[in-house]
C-alpha cells in the first residue's frame, strides 16, 4: 500500500483541530459540505491508520471520504504549526490505493482521467477544437517560450485565452505553440488515483518539449504549473527537467514592473481577488497578482475576507468539481458571500477552475459581478481590448 510510506506522519496527527477550525466553515470545505468528522483532515488521518492496523479496509464507502477532499491545502498548512503532516500527498496516497486494490472510485474521477489519456484532454474532444482559442494569433514555433493553455483554458475559455496571448505577445513575449499536438498535462492522473500511464505520458512530454527545443512553459493554468513544476521531477525521480515553468501571473508582473506595456487606460472598478489554492498556498505566490492589479490605473482594490494563505477553496479543486458537484456547488456560493461583502464589481483570479466555480456561483446568484483573469484587466489598461468584457452581463465569444 502506497500509505505505508507515509506511516510516520499518520502516527504524528495529535487530533489538535487545528485543520479544522471551530467552525464549520472556517477552514476546510470538505468539512464544510459534509459535516462528518472523517471528512476533516484529521479524520482521514484515523482512517488511514486504520487501515494501517487492518481494522478498516478500502471499500466503496470510503469514497466519498477520499474523493471528497478537495487538495485545497488549508490544513496543510495550519497542521505546519502541528505536527507537520502532507495531507494532500496521504490523500493522493490513498486515492492510488484505491485503484490498485481494484475498488471503484466516483465515475467521473474515472472518466476525467481516461478522457485525458484517450483523447489527450478531459473534455474528450479533438485536437483542432483542443487549438481552436488560437485562431488569428501567429505563434513562433522554436522560440523556447511555450505558451501552455491546458485543458480547460483551451476549452472552456477560449475568448480569455486568445486575450492572454495577445497581452503577452504585445509585451513582447515571442511564445510557441504545441498547436494540435498539445495533450493534458496530466494532472487527472494524480488528482483520480490512476497512475497506470502517469509515468510514460509525462517521460513522453518531457522528450517532446525537449526535442522541440522549449527552455520556459509559460501557463495561466495552477494545476498544470504544478505539473511541469512538481510532479514531474517527482514522477520522474530527477531533480531538474530541461525546461523552467512560470505562471502567468509572475509573468504579467515581469511585463509591469519592466514597463513593458503602457497602461493608458484607467479602469474606474472596485477590484477584488481571490488566492487560487494551488498557486497560493501550494507555491506562495500572492504578491504577484496584487501586484498588478494595483499598478493597474483607476482600479480601487479592496481585499475579501479569507485571503493569501488562509483563503476559502473556490469549491473547485481536489476533482469534486466533478465527482461531487453539489459539495462544490455550496463552496463556491460561499465563497461568493466573501466577495459580495467586499462590494467588489470585479473579482479577478488567475486560475481557470477558480474562474469556472466562481462564475457559475455567480450566475447562480444572479450576482452583478464580473469574474476575470488579471491579464483581462491588464488588456483593457493597455487597451488591447475593449473595456466592455468588463460588464457583469457581457457575454463572452466562447
Ligand atoms: S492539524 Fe495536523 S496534527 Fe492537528 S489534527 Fe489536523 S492533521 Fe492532525
Ligand atoms: S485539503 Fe482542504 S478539503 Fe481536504 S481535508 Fe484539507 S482543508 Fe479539508
């Protein structure tokens, strides 16, 4: 069993609480959704050593418990002033423990990662709708900076993507493009529990972009920054791979800081932003998009409640998005209560889950607020495109 090599650190769990905080929904949302205590972080720590100890067996009613957990990393890191514990990797742990041992796992979770492998992107469509964002831009191909979308940026938010690229090129930025040869990264692999083709489809990538000469993979997608950054090398077993990846958000505020771009137009908005998990409390970067929402003229940016390293998941990581939408459903409604007492007409991001959760909150709401990528905010600045996608109501050209 993959959790015996985490035996040390699910003997260390004292019970503190700290992961889960006094409130329902202080902390952690799995919690929040399904009010059992072996919903907490704690709580599947006790499983784990039960299982451990033979006195509890991987079985289907285990699922929601695993499956349910949404990787968001707030306990993580509130257990870092406890016993230091990596939940999320005992939690991916006991997800591939689930598949080896043959024990079905929420159907969704399953078909996310065999859409991935069969089709080469999660939505089981082709490569040319895989590519259609890019229509109209002109990419250089061999120019070692790879633009990188993912699945969902290319498929979900094509009209956002198309923006990105246009901001980053008009800075300069001379990127390449996988076109109809770019596959999923492979996060559903690690987020489902099966790992059967993680290694040889992320060996083959690696050759790929190697051969084609790519030294920088630029994404405004966390999960797959994470995947070229993370587990790759883990997956791997190397240190370094022949390419350095940076997110989008670090990137736009290179191009800020450097006066790449002028930012000629004021955009007179109350701002708000939301920490993505996996680019916040994952990889610490919260400045960056601040950053440039602030450099930004006209902008007035007020902070929500829960933010940086104590931020509220949006409801969509973890795969529950899919595999348990009712719980990601009541997270990201949540979450929008934080916005709304900020009176905040714009909440901007920089990830694309975090960015879909949010908007159906907000349509659900019937809410009069615009959920946007930073680098939007950005192109309207610099006018690159018209201050229009700034309306609650605009529709995009998806
Ligand atoms: S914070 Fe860590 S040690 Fe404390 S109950 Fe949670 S998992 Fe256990
Ligand atoms: S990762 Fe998030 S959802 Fe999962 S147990 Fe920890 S706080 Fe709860």
């Amino acid at each position: 069993m993959r959790i015996d090599e985490y035996k040390d650190m699910i003997y260390a769990c004292g019970r503190c609480n700290f992961c889960r905080g006094q409130e329902f929904n202080e902390r952690c949302p799995e919690v929040f959704t399904q009010y059992w205590e072996s919903s907490t972080a704690r709580g599947r720590m006790a499983i784990a050593r039960g299982i451990l100890e033979g006195k509890l067996k991987y079985s289907e009613d285990l699922a929601e418990r695993i499956f349910g957990c949404f990787m968001c990393a707030r306990c993580r890191e509130e257990c870092k002033k406890a016993a230091q514990i990596d939940v999320i990797a005992i939690t991916k742990a006991m997800r591939e423990d689930f598949v080896e041992q043959g024990i079905p796992i929420p159907v969704e979770g399953a078909q996310m990662a065999d859409s991935a492998y069969e089709s080469g992107n999660i939505f089981q469509e082709s490569a040319k709708a895989h590519s259609a964002w890019a229509s109209g831009l002109q990419f250089e191909s061999g120019s070692g900076i790879l633009f990188y979308p993912g699945c969902l940026a290319s498929h979900r938010f094509k009209e956002k993507t198309n923006i990105l690229v246009r901001v980053l090129q008009a800075a300069g930025y001379k990127l390449d493009f996988l076109g109809d040869d770019q596959k999923c990264c492979g996060t559903p692999f690690w987020i489902s529990g099966k790992m059967e083709h993680a290694t040889k489809w992320v060996q083959d990538y690696v050759d790929m972009l190697s051969e084609r000469g790519v030294k920088e993979i630029i994404t405004p997608c966390p999960s797959c920054f994470r995947a070229f950054d993370e587990e790759y090398p883990s997956i791997l077993g190397v240190e370094t791979l022949p390419f350095k990846v940076k997110h989008t958000s670090e990137v736009l505020e290179e191009i800020i800081e450097r006066g790449k771009l002028e930012l000629k137009n004021s955009i007179d908005v109350v701002v708000t932003y939301h920490d993505p998990c996996e680019i916040g409390r994952y990889k610490e970067i919260y400045e960056s998009p601040r950053k440039v929402i602030k450099a930004l003229p006209g902008i007035k940016f007020v902070e929500m409640d829960r933010v940086r390293a104590d931020a509220f998941c949006c409801g969509g990581g973890g795969g529950v998005k899919l595999m348990f939408s009712e719980h990601s459903e009541k997270v990201s409604a949540e979450r929008l209560v934080h916005v709304q007492a900020t009176d905040a007409e714009i909440l901007s991001t920089i990830c694309p889950a975090c960015e879909m959760n949010l908007t159906h909150a907000v349509y659900k709401a019937d809410a009069p607020i615009r959920v946007l990528d930073i680098a939007e905010l950005v192109a309207v600045s610099a006018g690159i495109v018209d201050e229009e996608i700034l309306d609650p109501y605009y529709i995009p050209d998806d």
